[in-house]
C-alpha cells in the first residue's frame, strides 16, 4: 500500500519538484484506489495470494495514464504518459 501511495503523491507537481516542469496534473486519492484494486485483481489472476511491487507496477501506466496531465512543453517534447509513469517509478 505504501508503495502506491508514494507513487500516486509523486505523480503531483507540488509533491514532486523534479518533474514539475512535466505534470500539469497529478493523480489523485481515486487513483491509489484504482491502483490497489487493479494490483490487487492482477495478483489474483496470476494466483499470488498477495500483491507484491511488481503487480503496482506493471499496471501503473494503465490506470495513471487518464489520472495525469503534462504540461504543454511536455507533449511538445514528445514525453508520454507511459514515459511519465516510468519516470516516477524509477524515482522511488
């Protein structure tokens, strides 16, 4: 649970002064629940009897990909969502 959390409040530009300059729009409270929901759903596909970082990460682009906004001089970069979720979780 920690571990989602700290990546959903990284997602937040007031919270995270690295990637200021990228996110307009972080995620918020809803997101750390889709994502427990999410992680959690896939665990119990797989047949793990708990969710482990792996799960949080592998589908972490899926469900922050429509919780977060990139400033103009992001996009125009070329910088993805999906490059952007990679970002934060390498940060932690």
């Amino acid at each position: 649970i920690e571990y989602l959390v700290e990546l959903v409040q990284r997602s937040r530009p007031e919270n995270n002064p690295k990637m200021a300059n990228i996110l307009k729009y972080g995620a918020g409270p809803r997101a750390s629940l889709g994502l427990a929901i999410s992680a959690k759903t896939l665990a119990a596909i797989r047949g793990d009897k708990m969710v482990e970082r792996h799960h949080v990460k592998e589908i972490a682009a899926d469900v922050l990909r429509h919780r977060i906004q990139l400033t103009f001089s992001a996009e125009a970069e070329g910088i993805s969502l999906d490059d952007v979720v990679e970002m934060l979780i390498k940060q932690i």
